[in-house]
C-alpha cells in the first residue's frame, strides 16, 4: 500500500470519530439541577422534622383530652389550646 491511501485512510478515520466528540451537548444544567435538589431535600427535612414534632405534640395532646374525658367541642377547643402551648418556644 502506498503512502496515499493511508493518508486518505486516517484523515477518514478521525473525521468519523472525531464526529462524535462534537455531538456531545455541553453539561451547563447538571450544577443547577444539583443545587434543586440538595433545595428539596433541605426542605423535606425541615417538613418532617416539624411534622415529627407536630405529631408529639398532637399524640401528647390527645392523650391528656382522653384522660379527661373530653368530647367534642370541647375536646376540640382542649385540643387546639394544648398544641398552640407545644409550639411555643420554652
């Protein structure tokens, strides 16, 4: 084989391959859909942090309106008060 159709081999060969690192698009969203999510997950945690604490709250709550035999408005009412007092601050 002569030196021609070599060149012409190689000069085939990379223009095929180099096709394809061109095609790739550039990664400019991957940060911004990385900080979204970290975003979120913040958010979740605070949400379930606060619903645990809500909870405790609520249970303790309804557990002191069972004791006293409390129905109804009433229990309501007891209710209401009793998780306003657990959600202030000590």
């Amino acid at each position: 084989m002569t030196m021609f159709p070599r060149v012409i081999a190689v000069v085939a060969a990379s223009l095929l391959l180099g096709a394809t690192a061109f095609a790739q698009a550039p990664a400019t969203e991957a940060p911004a859909a990385a900080s979204k999510a970290a975003s979120t997950a913040k958010k979740a945690h605070k949400t379930q942090k606060a619903q645990k604490a809500n909870s405790t709250a609520s249970l303790e709550c309804t557990k002191e309106a069972d004791a006293k035999g409390l129905r109804g408005k009433e229990r309501k009412k007891f209710r209401a008060e009793c998780k306003a007092k657990a959600a202030q601050p000590n």
